[in-house]
C-alpha cells in the first residue's frame, strides 16, 4: 500500500463531509473534535487570564461600596453577583478556575503522551519487524514486565516516593508533575507497543514492502515511512487521544488522595475542584460543573479515538 494523503488531510475531509452529510454523520467524531477545540480554547484563556485578577467573592452593600461586615469571603456560593458560575470552595470565580486548571493537565499529559509514543512506538516497530530474534523476545519481555504493573498503582508509588525525599512538596509541583507523566507514559508504552508490533507484523509480507525490498530501500525507510507514517499513525493518534484523556482521570483519581500524592488543595485543578464539594453541594455548579468537565473531556478524547480507528480500518477494507 502506497502512502495516501497525509492523516490530518483525512481527518479534515471526514470532518467536512460529516458536516456535510449530516444524516450520515459520525458523531463521534464531531464530539471529539468539540471537545478538542474545547480544551485547546480553555488553555489559551488560561495563558491570557491574570490569576491575580480572581476577585474574592464581595457582596456589595446597598451604597455600591464594600462594607466592612460585607467583604467577606463565601465559598461555594451559586449565586454570587457579576461571577458566571458563582464561587468554588477558596471564594474564587469558578469560571476562571476551571479555564486557569487546564494548566495542571494539558502540558503534562501532552508529555506523557509524548513519552508513550516514542518509547511505544520504537520498541513495538522493532519487534514486530525484526521477529524471530533475540531483539523480539527482550523487547517483549520488558513489555511484559511493564505491563505487569496496574498504571494507577505504579504511578501513586512513584510519586510518593518521590514526594517523600522534598522538604517541601508544595513547591515542585510541576517535578510532581512531570513525574506523574513520565511514569504514566511509561506505563502506557506497552499498550501502544503491543498495537504497533501487531500492525507491523501483519504488514510484513504485504506486496508494497516487499516491492520496497526489491528496490533496495534501507529498513529504516522502509519501517520509517512506508509501514510507521503511512499506516500506522491513526493507531499512535488513537492511543494518544486515550492516554490524554486517561491522564485527566488519573489526575482527579490522585486529588482524592490529598495533596501528597495529586496537586495541593491550594492549586486549582479539576480535581481538587470535585474533592473539595461535599455530599450536600453534589448538584451545585461548584461540583457539576467540573465534573462535567471531566466527564465530557474524557467521553470526547475517547471517542474521537475510536472514530479515528475506525475511519481507518473501514478505508483499508
């Protein structure tokens, strides 16, 4: 199979005549694409938003000026004049927490996403197409060693680890961070070397390869670019999309076991955002809202993954 247009010039003509052919559209893939454009304009405001602009909450007397019984902060309040959202549990404007917390997550997961991707797609690619071998049988044990962990787990004790060695771990969020990613890309990287050695190995015999051989073309070219970029990259695309959404639950997963392990109650995070509502506030716009955010991101990326997949395979048959 030769190289066909490139992947983005195929997502983008699907996304067209989706919205074309509305009655054979595939919502998965306009809700994926919704939910991206969604989280890529939350963190451009949150690069535009001033954190020191978030107001505590300030009833206004009846004079229009703050009185001193008045300037008083109220968390967790719905109804608070000139916020969007009302208030959530530190007296600050919900909207802008939930746009400022796309900042703990986004750059994060993209590096864990990162990570996944070259350490997934380098091992999958020599072991499905170098098999037989020695090189096979070590790559697919270290996989299988990796993946004997449960991610979640291997990531909560690698950051405890870490967290207890800090004199103070408030100040390295983003090493916690960073670390958090790394070990979460690195837990990834089997399920993705697992679904790059299976699509490489079922190319190994198809007659474009073969024809490549024939013409004398390096195995990097021919692995590189005829088998990786050509026909493997919705299968890296989906996987990324998993594995950003996946990071977003683990951050909220982590924010439930306090501070030492996610981010400090004192950063805004979707996470800390749900933990800090009580059971008596669960249909308040203080829990609904960033639980839908959560919700809806991750549903979204999910999707938009397994369109991708699909798009795909039903353009190969």
């Amino acid at each position: 199979m030769s190289p066909g247009p490139s992947l983005a010039a195929r997502l983008a003509g699907d996304l067209i005549r989706t919205v074309l052919r509305w009655r054979d559209a595939d919502y998965r893939l306009l809700f994926g694409c919704a939910v991206v454009v969604m989280l890529v304009g939350l963190r451009l405001g949150a690069v535009l938003v001033d954190g020191d602009n978030w107001q505590v909450y300030q009833p206004v007397s009846s004079a229009g000026s703050f009185s001193v019984s008045a300037n008083r902060v109220s968390p967790n309040c719905a109804d608070a004049p000139g916020y969007l959202l009302g208030t959530d549990r530190n007296a600050r404007s919900l909207a802008l927490t939930l746009v400022e917390s796309t900042e703990v997550f986004f750059v994060p997961a993209l590096m864990s996403c990162a990570i996944a991707i070259f350490l997934g797609t380098l091992l999958g690619a020599l072991a499905g197409y170098f098999r037989g071998g020695l090189l096979e049988g070590g790559i697919k044990l270290a996989l299988t060693v990796l993946a004997s962990y449960p991610r979640l787990i291997l990531v909560i004790v690698a950051v405890g680890i870490f967290v207890s060695t800090l004199y103070d771990p408030g100040r390295h969020l983003g090493l916690r961070l960073a670390m958090i990613a790394t070990f979460l890309g690195l837990s990834y990287t089997p399920v993705l070397a697992l679904a790059i050695y299976q699509k490489v190995g079922s190319f190994q015999r198809e007659q474009f390869v073969e024809a490549a051989r024939a013409h004398g073309l390096s195995h990097v070219r021919i692995l590189g670019y005829h088998i990786l970029w050509a026909n493997c990259a919705p299968v890296i695309l989906r996987h990324s999309f998993y594995l950003f959404g996946y990071f977003i639950l683990v951050e909220t997963s982590l924010s439930f076991l306090g501070g030492h392990y996610g981010v400090p109650s004192s950063v805004p995070s979707w996470g800390n955002l749900v933990t800090g509502c009580d059971l008596g506030s669960l249909f308040a716009p203080a829990f609904v809202a960033p639980a839908s955010a959560i919700v809806l991101s991750i549903l979204g990326l999910t999707l938009l993954g397994d369109a991708v997949g699909d798009r795909f395979e039903r353009g190969r048959t």
